[in-house]
C-alpha cells in the first residue's frame, strides 16, 4: 500500500513530528514518523513506511523493534 501524499506531509509537518529515514546499504529503503510529546518524552508511531523495493528484507521488522525501544 503506497500512504497519500497528504497523509504523510500532514505527519511530517505536525507540531511534535520526528522523521527519520531509514537507509539499507547506503539506499534509501524507508521512512519512520514519529509524534514526541514534549511533556513526558513519550514517542507514538505515525507512519512506517518501507521502499516496495526492499521489501521482505526484514527492515520493517527490524525498524519495529528499534522503534519500541522508545
């Protein structure tokens, strides 16, 4: 499923948004968007978006489990 266009500039452009880009050898493969709310320093996932190019190459799973992590 590809996210509309909206759907992720409204993520990224929201007040406690936090983009990072997730690389697999130097290529982009993916994007992670992530709303922080400043009072307790909690993160909640917006999207995760993965490159159809790289899929089945677990970097979802693998970007999920570094996400928990916050």
């Amino acid at each position: 499923m590809i996210a509309p266009k909206e759907e992720v500039e409204k993520s990224l452009n929201g007040a406690n948004a936090v983009a990072y880009r997730i690389l697999l050898d130097d290529i982009w493969a993916g994007r992670i968007i992530l709303s922080m709310n400043k009072k307790n320093l909690h993160y909640s996932l917006d999207l995760l978006l993965i490159n159809a190019d790289t899929h089945g190459k677990g970097i979802g799973l693998a970007s999920w489990n570094i996400i928990s992590i916050f």
